[in-house]
C-alpha cells in the first residue's frame, strides 16, 4: 500500500501517519519529490482495519499495491488448477462442453435436449430449475421437479449436469442431484450464497457478474474457496455495456486476463454474452481462440417455442455444426473434448 | 408489441406469423411499407410466453411497447404514493432522512451515531449488521447483535431503524427488529430475496444495482408489490460507469425519470453514490433540488476508525451543517422533514 | 511514479530498473516488503519519455501518483479562476445562463429565441451554425450565414454568442463573429482543433466527452492552456452509460469533482445531458446546487418544428419558468446572475 | 416508424397527428389496443424533418423501425464488399495485416519495423505521423517527415502503407504519400474529417470511437460512402467499459455484428483493443476465429524504448510467432494471407 500526501500536508500530517502505522506494527518508507511525499507501507495490511488513512488531514489518497485476493491469485498459486467433476477433469488440456435448455420445462423437453447434446459431444447438461428472471410475470422454473428431470437424463445419457441455485434453500436441494452448482451473474456478489456453496465441497461454476470487474470477480470466488472449497470454475457470460446490438458485450479479454492472474479454469457462454443465435457460433470460437478451457452453450430442442431464452438457444442441428466446426479448432489449440 | 419482418420476408412468412397469433387469440394489424412490413398485436401479450416469434422465419425483431412492471407503474397508478413507517410517512411532501454508520460496530459507536443523526433531524437510523463486502477478509457485520443495538438505539432517540438484509434468515431475524427491510444494490436481482421481503409486509428500501437498468429497477420493484407488500421506497446509490474520479456514478437524473414513470417514492444516497465526502454535501443538494423524497446519508462519531466505508462517512459536524444548509433548500422546493 | 516489482522479480531485475533512472538522472526509493518490492521514482518525469519500464523484466506495474495536467490543475493553482467574455465574468459568483436553439435554422428563428433567452435572464445566445450529426442525411447547419444571424441578435439583444467550431475553417470564420467558441463533446479528443482554438485567445467552451474520464478532460483542457489560452469554461454536458431512459447520463457528481481538482469554471448542459426536455427542469437544478457555474439550456420559438434537437428544447414559457424557480435557489447558494 | 401515444391520450390527439401525417404525403395505420394505440408511420421519414411529434400532446414515444444508414446496411447490399488498395484486396476471403509501430519515431526505426513485418507476411505497414495523445505533453509525431519515411518503407519493402489523418491539412499531406486513409476512434465522430476522407478516393481505415454504438460507427461510415467514396474499411479497437485490467474492452461480438448488418469488411486492433501485450496473441486468435477480414497489430524493433504505446506494441520475435500461430487458424476458417 502507498499512501501518497497532499502538496500542503505538513511534517506533522506526515509524522501524524507514519506513528499509526508504527503503532500498528507496520513499517514506513518515506520517499520526498518536489511536489509530493509517498509513504510506503510494509507488512500485514489487515492491521489497517478500522484506520481510515485517506481521511487523515494531509493525505491525498491511497494506492494499493497488491491484490486482495490470495486463494485465488496465480502470485501465490503459479501452476493452473484443474477441477474434478467425477471422471471428468476441467482444465490442464480438457476443454468441457456444457449444454441444454436455459430452463427445464418437462420431462420430455428436457430429454431431447440431453440426447441432443450428448450426441454433439457435450459432457455437461445444464438446465436451470430456479430461474432469477427480470419480470415477476416470467416463468420461474421447476424448481426440485426440474432437478429430478435433470437427474434422470444424467443417468440415461451419462452427462454430469450442472444447474444454478439462486437461494440458501435451493442449495440444499441440489446438493442431492447435481454435479455443478452454478451461481448465476446476478447472484455473483450474493456473499451469502458464496459462503454456502463454498461449505458444499461440490464443483462451483462461477459466473461473473454484469458489472462485476475482474479483481471483483476474483473475490467473489476467495469467498468459495476461503470456505475450504477448491472446486472453482469461473465463467465469462457478458458485461453491461452502452452497446444494444448484442444483449450483453461478451468480453472475451476476461480469458487471458483471467489466465494472468488466476490458476482457476475459465469458460465462456457466449448464448447469454450474446443473446442472439446468429453470434453464438462465432463467439463461441473466438472464446475457444482465446485459450477458454470450456463452453456453456443454450441448446433447445425447439427454440421457438422455449419458455426461456429461446433467441440465443440453438437447435440440435446448429449445435451439431458448431461442435464440428469447434473440434479442429480445439485441436490446434491442443485442447481436447 | 411490434413485429417488424426483414425486408425480405415472403408473404407465407407474415401469414405464418398472423396464424400463430390468431390461435392465441391476438389481433394482429398489418401495415406494409416499401421495404418493411410490421405487425402490430393487440392483446393480453402473456400469452406469447413458449412462443419466441423473433426467431420465426422472415422476422427482423420484436419492438416492446408497454413496460412489463405493471404494479410499479405510473401509467396505471398516476397518484403518487406515500409510503408509511409508524407515523412517518415518506413521499407526499415529506423529506425523510436516513442516516447512521455503513456497519454497526458496538453498542457504543451506534449509540454516539443516533445522538447525532437525531440531533441533526434525522428520522430514521440507518447501520449494517449484515454487511456484503467485496472481500472476505473485510469485516462482515454482527448480524443479530448489531440489531439489538439498532433496536436499543431506536428505543432511546425515538428513531425509525432501517437495516439491510442479505439472506432469507437474515430476513427471519430482521423482522422482529426494523421498521424497514433494505435489499442493497448487490442484490437488486436476488429475486427469491425480493420475494421473501414481499411477503412481510415490512416497508422495503429497494436500492438500484450497479448495473441496473431504470426498467430493471422498476422490475425488481414489481417482484416484491406482487407478493402483496405495497411499501416501497426507491434508492438511487449510484451506477456503474468508466469514471474513477468517484466510487460509482449518483444518476441524479434517476429521480425525474422515476418520478415520470413511477408513483412510487425514491430516495437518493451521496454517500455510496460517490464514496468521498467531500462530495456528499453538493451531491445531497442536488438530488434535493432535483425532487427526490429523502436522503440516505453515512454518519459515523469517528470516520477515521470506521470498520467500513469511513472515507465516505461524515463526521457528526460534518452531517449537522449539512442539514443546516439543506433546511432552506428543501423549504424552496416544498418539502419539510 | 510508483514501480510495482513481481513477487519473482530478482534482484538483477531490481538493479536493472534503478540504473536506468540514475542514468535519467532520477531518484529511485526502494521498499522491500515480504512479498512485493517496490520503487518510488523522484524527479521530472518527462525523462522517462522512451523507456518504458512496465515491460522490463520482473515489473509488475506503473502507478502515477501524480497527473498529467498541470495548468490545469488546483494543486498548483489554489485559487478559482474567472473567465472574461467581454463584461461578462464566469465564474466566481456569477451564474452564467447560455441559452438559444440547438441550430440557427433562419433569421427569424434565431431572433425569436433570443428575445426568449433575453427575457428570461440568459447573458449568452447559444446557437449552431456548423452542426455534428450522426446522421449525414440530418441538417448540417446554415455554417457561416447561422454566425451572422447570431452576431445580428447580438446586436439587438445585448447578448454576448457562443457558436461551436467543428474543424479549423470553421474556427477561421467564428473568430470573426462569436464572443466563446465551442467545442463539442464529439470533438473534446480532436487535438489538432484543440490547439486552433489554444491560439485565438477567445473564451473556449469545452464540452466533456461522452466516454471521457474527468482526467481526460482536464488534459484536454491542458491542450488549449498549454497553447497560451487560459480562458477555458468546462461544460459537462452527460456521459454514456447503459441506461437509455435518458439520452446520456449527466454526471452531476462530475462538478464537485472538477470545483476539488481544478480551478477552472464549470457549466452543466441538462438539455444534451438528459435529451429530455420534462427532465431538463429538475437537472438544471440540480446541477445549481451541486455548485455549477452556470447552465446551457436549449430554447428553441416552436420546439415541435425545431429541426435538430426539438424533444429536449424548452419553448420560452417553459423557459421563463425554469429561470423563475432557479433565481431563489441561486441566492440560496450564493450566486447571483 | 411507430408513433406510440399515451394511455390518456385523446381522439383529438390522434387526429392531429395522422393530419401532419397527411399533410406531408405520409400514410397513417392506426392500431388501437386496450390501453394503447400505436401509428404506423409509412413512406419516406425524411419528410418528417422539422415536425418532431414525440413532443406533440398525446405521444408517449417514437420508434425507429429502420436503420438511418442506407449505403453501410447490408439489407439494401446484401453481397459482402471487397476493397481494394492497389493489387491487394481487403475482405472476400483475404485477410489482412496491418502492421508496425504506433508513432514513426525516425527512419530507422521505421525501415526496422518494415523489415520485421514483412518478415512476418503483413502486407500493410502502419506507423501514425500525426499522433492524437491524451496529455499535450506526450510525443505529437513527425507530421510529414513522418509520411516521407512511410513512403520510404514501402517503396523498400513492396508494403502498402496506411497512416492516421487528425485534420484537413493532414489529409492534404497524405494523400501525397499512403494508400489507406485512418481516421482514428478520437475521430470517429469529426464528421468535417469524415466528409474530407470521403472526397478523397483513398481507402479509409474507419475506426470505431471508444463510446460509439455500432449503428452510429455505420452512420460514420455513411457520412464517407456519402461523399462517394465507397471504399471503407471498419476496425473494431475496444470500447470503453468499467473493466481496468485491459485499457479497453475489445468487442469481439462486434464483428459478427457488423457481418450481418453492413456488407463493409471488417478488421481488429487488439493492440490498441486490449494495452497489454500479453493479451495480444490471444485476441488476435480471437479476432480471426469470430470472422474478421484482418488485424492491425503494433509491432516495434524494441518496444521498451517506443515513443508510444511500448506497452502494447510486440517485439518483431513476438509478431513472428504470433504469425505462425495464426496461419493455420486462418486457413481453418478458409482464409488466405
């Protein structure tokens, strides 16, 4: 941490904050510029605690030097991490797919989106039974129904399946089914649910949130894995931006960015980055390009009439086209599905 | 709504579109134009949902007339509405303030707060006891002690409390304790949150997420009025922009908009709106120059040892000239505390 | 400037960096703590043009501690400026209302709104004569004929113009004409138009940028002081964000900002910042009591047919209106017109 | 275009409306709903200049139902375009690289970075001679000792050459001297540039302004193909988010975009897109996977001593491998060099 004075402050505003600091235990290197004197601040910034030192008379502002993010921080944890789900690994070379409906609306539907997705190579079904939607007026999912339909195509078609919990409850609930609880994008800084599903030792899929900076994102995830939980798999699915002809803008620098300063494994969902089926495809490569270690991918056995997000699902057939255009591409990414 | 098709769309295209909105009993007018022709439908249009006609063949997109947030809306509710907490009541003419620390941190700290804001004319006293922190290694609140004090506090200065709550059993504890529920801005899209404060039927203070649209906010305003609790209070607290000058951004246009296309109050929040307090003042002006119903304001007895948020916090001086110089402003624009 | 090291940067890496500054002739400060260290840089930065630092081996970051702008800046100019339009003075006290039609359409036109803008109490007629559209097929302006409609009006009404200049030739016939040229929000990164205006030594009007950081602005500034013009008046004038109930969101946290970083005066435009013309009222306002130094409002004779900008222009009786309830509110903070 | 009115509105209100309408040869299909009616408005909206009816007794909103570009839309050219510079095209199944340093900085180091991207396959040499920087006190450019060094290059190395034009006069330099004219993302919105290039016949390197919509970056282009100049070629370079760890945001969904709204082709910038040179390679990949027509990749003989945008600019070892890595992926998605 550097705390950078004001021109005016006097000797003793500077006297004045290098005594907290020493009272603190923490040591002080003082550098004087021309203009500007900067305390360098040395040792266990948690001791700050309740010492608001951008408030004290003289004191310009502060510059944090390092991240408050630890479990997560590639600093700390060099190699990548790789995720169990089961027999299946995510990251370190494996590149997962993770498809179906954006809601379960019934046995049936639900089926036919699993044998279509496993027939495209996917190994993950996903299908939410607790769906945060914008309008109360909107269907809100199955609830424990849809996660008993989501059980049942695991065991027929041998897919782990992944669903998101948006309450203390639905967890609970969903511990007893899934493979993967995912925290949805609006739930991100939900810290509650973070600390809940960081006490399940089950694979979380973590989703950033639309507002959410990369350095925030991080934090939400310290929240799970200071729980004891490692299983932490991160997923890019759009930001907020001025920009209105895509729903969200997919920001598919978070890949390399998260690569940099994260072990964790990232994936993309360009079907909600995107809200548009005609920009799935190609999105979906351009994550891949950008070195993603999976997918999640709306797929609807038939979007026209999905009760949820039918305009960014694609059909069986286009999944089948976009999982044959993807593999060579993950080839010479040296990923394999 | 609005079906407007692409300029190459066949006439077996519009008639595929006109027979499916028959079925459900939507009247459908046609006007062709020289390139484009557009559908309008007239009706109940719930009756749409499984039917996603923007990915028909031959449509260009579908265009929302009506806002989807009924009950929140001013077009069927054009009074404006007063909320009541006690013998307060919030809207009408009536400027309420709340105000206290970001986080209950003892019995005393919380007691030195109240005499303040109640000297200052506050009505209600605002404090943390369930605190969503970016980090997990930041202090996280004393959760049902904190409203013991919040409760012994309003007992003595004969203060409203209002606290927020971040969890449904957060909720279970709060109701015994405060006059008013806030949901915070992280969690203005934690739908099943808003439905368990809608079936209190405790005053709410809904404050806009960082990344929420007007018409997200009026939305997730409607999830907690169609649960039955018709007790709301807006709270604009600042948006998501790419300005660092200032933690967020106060939208202070927020509020004619509200007032235009709601009836219900709104308040606005200088503190966490721009996070420094030097702007707290000229930001708690204009947003009662711009019309809103009430202030949200942090006081802490010593913001340089707050456990949160102090460089935002004013000190009790601070907090009382600031209600010195409001005083005349809000007589100006009609208002009384 | 803050020198952030890796965690594994070695100590050649270290040394490497502290030779070039001593080879600049700067002052390096180390601090070593247990994980990071880092390198306070002392002396005139400029040196450094040419090195750059944050690619060398073992850097993890650059941190500026201080800004770029210095004539700018209050830290080196305490005291509020005043700018001099004839007898005019902005700033200082003095409220300044620049009023007018967003284009000169006519002759007739012109004079109308400036009776308008005269009888409500504005001190200057606004008006474009050289229009930036974002369509090219929109009205482009009547360019050299609109500057002498308005130096016509000038003449009748006793008020001083502002005209905005949109390319050097344009600036070669406003300096003829207008008391303040302008530069639009569109035009605020146009250096080379920047440094046109930085040579007359006519009053500048400079409009903040839709996706401009308040820094940003301020070096835009520097561009004309640093070309020997000090007459400078800042105009936030409303920054794009997501939301799209307003056309752009006017940062009204933006004038405290500015009044703690710089000394130069500051005017807000609520008539572009909202798009509006029900919002224009309550903005204005609000940016009075958030400290401005005066107001750009759009009055156009007949805003119906007005032929750019007719939804967010206010007809002279809504004019009228607007100065009658902003003249209490300006005495209450001090200000007088 | 819909005319939306009020729930309130009166018949009178109606009929004064569809009487503009008639007045001005332009049909009006009324659709009355429960509570709503909405005008269709059909026939050429230009007419309507000068009558701006979303302010006229009774209207709640207008809605665009067309695009206001026509020359850009790709509904009225549906065939993608090819521009060609000399013997090279651009788009169709030709992918471009455009290459070399931010600033030309002297003659060596220009015919150094020529060497290396020849080396590496570009066919376009870029170096900026009229530099736009955020401080006045950064490196401006050489200006036209800057182009003859441009035009040395070329000549050497059989490269096209493309450079930044910020003015008038700059354009009248460099025609003399470059095949590709680039107006910069500071100047996406300098309409008198725009119609300046325009009336050129040189090829336009259109970049996308760091707050600019897709539909206004067509529009831009619009203002050039109106001019008669219909060889324009769009760069997405990052737009302007919440997110710091990149110094923009590159959208990659913008490419797809623009492949189904304009016939324009289309390239991207991840140098400028992400100021991190080790997320260049990636988005580059990226860039190519979603379907761009080329890049634009700064590339410096040693970029820790550049002038300008060191940080972000490859070494000539880097741009090499960064080439062969893109080869195959380029002749995946049937691209050729």
């Amino acid at each position: 941490m550097i705390i950078v004075m004001k021109p005016e402050a006097t000797n003793q505003d500077i006297d004045r904050i290098v005594g907290i600091l020493k009272e603190l235990n923490l040591s002080a290197h003082l550098s004087k510029g021309e203009t500007t004197t900067i305390i360098g601040l040395i040792g266990d910034k948690s001791r700050l605690a309740g010492h608001n030192l951008e408030i004290m008379p003289g004191v310009d502002k502060l510059v944090p030097i390092t991240e408050s993010y630890k479990l997560a921080n590639k600093k700390f944890h060099p190699a990548h991490s790789e995720v169990k789900v089961g027999d299946l690994t995510v990251g370190g070379g494996n590149f997962v797919i993770m498809s179906g409906p954006c809601a379960v609306e019934s046995g049936e539907q639900l089926m036919a989106a699993a044998e279509a997705v496993k027939a495209g190579g996917a190994q993950v079904l996903r299908g939410g039974a607790y769906k945060p939607r914008t309008s109360p007026y909107s269907f809100q999912g199955l609830e424990e129904e849809g996660l008993r339909y989501m059980a049942n195509a695991r065991e027929k078609y041998g897919l782990k399946i992944v669903c998101e919990v948006t309450s203390e409850s639905a967890v609970k609930s969903a511990v007893r089914y899934v493979d993967i609880l995912q925290i949805g994008a609006r739930n991100m800084q939900n810290y509650e649910l973070l600390k809940v599903v960081g006490r399940t030792k089950l694979p979380v899929l973590l989703k950033r949130g639309l507002a959410a900076t990369i350095d925030e994102w991080l934090n939400a995830a310290e929240y799970i894995l200071s729980e004891g939980n490692p299983h932490v798999i991160l997923c890019e699915r759009g930001i907020r931006t001025f920009e209105t002809a895509t729903r969200h803008t997919l920001d598919i620098s978070a890949i390399p960015v998260i690569k940099a300063k994260s072990h964790l494994p990232v994936i993309a969902d360009p079907s909600h980055g995107t809200g548009v089926r005609a920009y799935v495809t190609p999105m979906a490569k351009a994550a891949a390009a950008a070195g993603a270690d999976g997918l999640m991918i709306e797929v609807h056995p038939t979007p026209e009439t999905a009760m949820s997000d039918g305009p960014q699902s694609l059909s069986p057939e286009e999944f089948l086209r976009l999982m044959e255009e993807l593999r060579p591409l993950l080839r010479l990414m040296g990923k394999h599905i």
